[in-house]
C-alpha cells in the first residue's frame, strides 16, 4: 500500500453546514400587508364575504368559481377541519381553486388569486388576531349597576 496516501487532504471535522435563508416577518409588517391586501382587493371588487363555507363540496367551489369568471379563486374559511383528504385531492385537480383556513393563510396567497372569498367566520378570526398583535382589545359594552 505504498502507492495509497491514506492521509492526502485529510478529512474535515466541521463540514458545510446547510443554510436556512429564510426570515420571520415582524407581526405588524405582516397584519399591515394582509390590511393593505384587503382594501385593495375590495376596492377592486375582487373581495367577496359569504356566510358560511361550512360544509360546502366541491363542486360547489368550482360552479362559484366559474360564475365569477375569474382565472383563479382563494377560498378562505374560518372552520378548522377544512376538506377532508378525498375532498382535498378532488380540489387539485382543479386548477385555479383553493381553499385554506385562517391558520394557513398568507399574503402570497391572497396575491397570487385574483379574487378571494371568504366567510364571515374568517374574517372575524383574522380581526382578532391583528387586534391581538396590536395590543388592542374589541369593546365589550358592560352596564355597571351604580348604589341608589
């Protein structure tokens, strides 16, 4: 084994370490980008607010989708469970619909579609959480009883 240099180069001890370039967004930043998305969308009149989304199939989804006349639709839902996993592939295959909760929504969402929709539910959970961030509280009216 004369011809073998087993020690030629080496080996190294602290390798590459892979890198991560992704960054958190400041929550203000964040609930200032969803406010600015949505007073333009509904501006443009491309911001709809339903009901209810609960319990909606599919097809219902795409016949709304196409009374709209629209290339794609977000849906946007306050209900936690969503689709189910067979309602979930059945929504792949049809392109430009998509249907997330509050939990999962983003502004590159909201940008990407040209029309959002979404439940009455949602829109009260994404007012609560940026009130939250903000410090803020929503105002309960209370009647104080005063001794006579």
């Amino acid at each position: 084994s004369s011809g073998i240099n087993a020690e030629y180069g080496g080996g190294k001890v602290l390798g590459k370490r892979p890198r991560d370039y992704g960054y958190d967004i400041d929550p203000i930043t964040l609930i200032t980008g969803f406010s600015a998305l949505c007073t333009t969308k509904l501006a443009q009149g491309d911001l709809s607010i339903v009901d209810t989304l609960q319990g909606v199939d599919v097809p219902a989804l795409v016949e709304y989708k196409s009374r709209l006349t629209a290339e794609s639709v977000l849906f946007v839902t306050g209900y936690a469970p969503g689709l189910t996993s067979s309602q979930n592939t059945e929504i792949c295959f049809h392109p430009g619909i998509d249907l997330l909760t509050t939990e999962t929504v983003h502004p590159l969402a909201m940008i990407q579609h040209t029309v959002v929709v979404m439940d009455y539910l949602a829109v009260r959970q994404l007012e609560e959480w940026v009130l939250a961030i903000r410090g803020e509280h929503t105002v309960v009216e209370q009647t104080v009883d005063t001794p006579v």
